[in-house]
C-alpha cells in the first residue's frame, strides 16, 4: 500500500513538473515574411524563412511586395513581421537629408537602429554580405570609351544612356548621387527594372550604354562584363541587414535572434553571389536554392 502511494506521488509530481514547463515555455510565434519584388530579396526571404522553420516556427511569406517605399511601411504598420534590408539604404530612406549613413557599417548600423526605434521596428545583427548599385557596361564599351572607374564616365557621360531601375532618379545612391559625387549627367535615362533582367538584356542589345546592376548580380561575370569601380567611394555600407518588429521580439524565444544572427554571420558577398548564380544563371527556385545553402550549412537535416 506505500508502495502504492509513493508511486502515485511521484507520478503527481512528474505530471506537475510537466505542466509548469509548458505554461512557462513561450510559445513560437508566426512569423509573417515579407520582401521587395527584386530575386536577391526572394532569396534572402527564404533564407531566413526556412531557417526559423527549421527551429519551429511557422512563416507565412508575402513575396515581392514592391520596392522599399511598399515594404517599410508596411512593416511599421503591422502587416508582416520582417524583411531584409540593406544598411545604407534603409538609413538613409528613413532619415532623408538628415542621412548619417557612410561606409561603415557598424557607424551605419547604429544610425539606422536609432532611425528605427521609435518606429517599433529592430535591426539585428547585420551580415559581412554587401550589396550596392554598380554601373556595369559591355567590354566593346569599356575599350571604347576607355572606362574602368566610374570617374571615367564623366568626358563621355552625355553621350551614353543610363537604364536601371525606374527609382533611380530619385534614389541617393543612383542618379542624384551620380551628379554630386562624380558631377556625371547622361544623355538620356531609361526606366527599366530593379532585378536586372531586363536591364542586362537591354545593355546586350544596345538599348542603353550603361546599367546599373547589383555588385552580387553573378551574370556580370557570366557574360564577361565589365563593373565599374567606384573610386570615388558613392555607394556606402549596404551591408545585409534584417529589420524585424519590436512587438514580435518580446513574443519570441531567445532563439528566434539567435537564429536570425546566426544566418547573418555567415551570409558573406562571396555566398550571396553564389546563390545569385544559382537562381539566376543554373535556373534553380530561390526558395531551392536558400535550402541548398542551408543545408550545406547545416541549418537543415
């Protein structure tokens, strides 16, 4: 009989040490997933995305919102939980003229989680992966004009048309950064897409002289094109940078950041131009690809 109740009482005690960890554990949140509608942003969605799946928590994705002035708010709004910024950029679109941003990124960093914080919005760690607007031209061009920095363009500028993305005239880093830095005017700009796609296919037609391309866009090497040096030091700390809001943190485990950081600390130019390559010229899925990697990682089994 007191064997009985010992057993009975040790069972009560298992049982309530149970229930005390599970009404103390929090609980995962969803985690709504958002992106601007470039595929270097697709990727980057999936590769954060995939990796909090992989450690519990259920995402739901909303893919090619638009481009940053879509985005942002709708991440101060409420509508989705995080996306993946660039630090430069994004400091610089929320702080307008008053921009504090330069080539650093730690400096950077810490002037775009002040822009951020009476937004409710955090910036976590941010990635050694940097991606910045390039001026890209053919080789037929380059020994043409003699070009190989974009200081070069400044003799010759007024002869050549620009294509991009059709923000680019408004965008600090673009054209208006292209006139004050360099003192660089164009003949003519042409408003073309953000990814590059058909801004690629229209400086191999002929359809413009220059592109403005991503410096992690892979098909610059595929197809033998020459990448301007910004040697006057234009694009700043466009270092890879994920913005997730303050409400979502306080509901999240510890893990949540610790897994965001963890897929930033290892997220270097050379792997985000490697996955670029990947999607863009070996025609895999973005969300294939960010899997891929993550097990090559071992984020995945």
């Amino acid at each position: 009989m007191l064997s009985h109740c010992v057993c009975v009482l040790i069972l009560l005690v298992v049982l309530g040490s149970a229930c005390e960890q599970s009404t103390t554990s929090p609980l995962k949140p969803t985690v709504r997933v958002g992106s601007m509608n470039f595929v270097e942003q697709i990727i980057l969605a999936e590769l954060y995305a995939q990796a909090l799946e992989a450690y519990g928590y259920r995402v739901e994705r909303k893919l090619r919102m638009g481009n940053r002035e879509v985005v942002e708010p709708a991440l101060e709004r409420g509508e989705i939980d995080l996306y993946v910024e660039y630090l430069a950029s994004a400091e610089r679109f929320l702080n307008r003229e008053a921009s504090v941003a330069n080539s650093d990124p730690e400096w950077t960093h810490r002037a775009l989680r002040a822009a951020l914080e009476h937004r409710g919005i955090a910036v976590l760690d941010h990635a050694p992966a940097v991606n910045q607007n390039g001026l890209v031209v053919t080789r037929a061009t380059a020994e043409r004009y003699r070009l190989a920095r974009t200081s070069d363009l400044t003799q010759v500028a007024s002869e050549l048309i620009l294509g991009g993305p059709p923000e680019c005239p408004r965008r600090p880093f673009c054209i208006p950064g292209m006139e004050r830095v360099y003192g660089i005017t164009f003949r003519d700009f042409k408003p073309l897409d953000t990814g590059g796609t058909m801004t690629l296919t229209a400086l191999l037609r002929g359809e413009i002289d220059v592109a403005v391309l991503f410096t992690t866009d892979a098909r610059i090497i595929e197809r033998a094109l020459v990448l301007l040096e910004d040697d006057l030091l234009l694009q700043e700390a466009d270092n890879i940078a994920p913005l997730v809001r303050l409400d979502l943190l306080a509901r999240a485990p510890n893990d949540f950041t610790t897994v965001i950081n963890r897929v930033s600390a290892m997220l270097t130019t050379r792997e985000l131009t490697t996955l670029a390559k990947w999607v863009d010229i070996d025609r895999r899925e973005p969300r294939d690809a960010a899997g891929a990697w993550l097990r090559e990682k071992r984020f995945l089994d």
